[in-house]
C-alpha cells in the first residue's frame, strides 16, 4: 500500500488535530486492535532531524487521531517541513499511511 500524500497546516501555539483511518484494497477500514501509531514532523531535506513527534491514540472506530498542544505547537519553528504518520502491526511490520508537507504558520 502506497502512503496517501495530503498537505497539512499548523497555526503555531494553537492546538492541532487530525484524525485518519487506514483502509485495505477492498476500502474496507483496517481493524487496528494491537497496532502500534507514531507521527513525526521532520526536516524536509534531513528525515533525520526530528522537530515534533507525538503518538496518535486509535478509536473504537479505528480512527487514528494525532494532536499537539498549543505548547507544543508553539515549540515549531514557522516554516515547512515533513510530516508522517505510521502504524505497526502486531507481528512488527511498519507501514507509512499518510505523509505531506506540513506547514507551520504564525
């Protein structure tokens, strides 16, 4: 399964959310009992330098919801950068499900 490009932006010092669901070939939304979800913003030349991370919690309904305090927001520096959110299943496999560009804006 192919990551889902969308673009992503952030009001620094103010709280944000996103929520997203991992879905199979058939469209079907995936069971995320016992996966594991992380989401990272990065330097965009540098995957390396991490500026954020944070670990998403899932839903009943297999909602992976990310948030970030407006304190931690505000520790962003204004500008663009890389965001990932990934899952790992029980067995250990990882897998990219969503990534873009994150903007961070005053």
């Amino acid at each position: 399964m192919v990551a889902v490009r969308k673009d992503l932006v952030i009001d620094k010092g103010s709280v944000f959310e996103v929520s997203v669901r991992m879905k199979d070939s058939n469209d079907a939304v995936v069971d995320l009992s016992g996966y594991t979800t992380q989401f990272e913003i990065s330097k965009i030349n540098d995957r390396a330098v991490v500026i954020a991370d944070s670990v998403p919690t899932v839903d009943d309904d297999n909602w992976i919801n990310v948030k970030l305090t407006d304190e931690e927001t505000d520790e962003i520096p204004v500008g663009k950068y890389l965001y990932m959110i990934n899952v790992q299943n029980p067995s250990g496999d990882k897998q990219r499900l969503f990534t873009g560009e994150i903007t961070v804006r005053l």
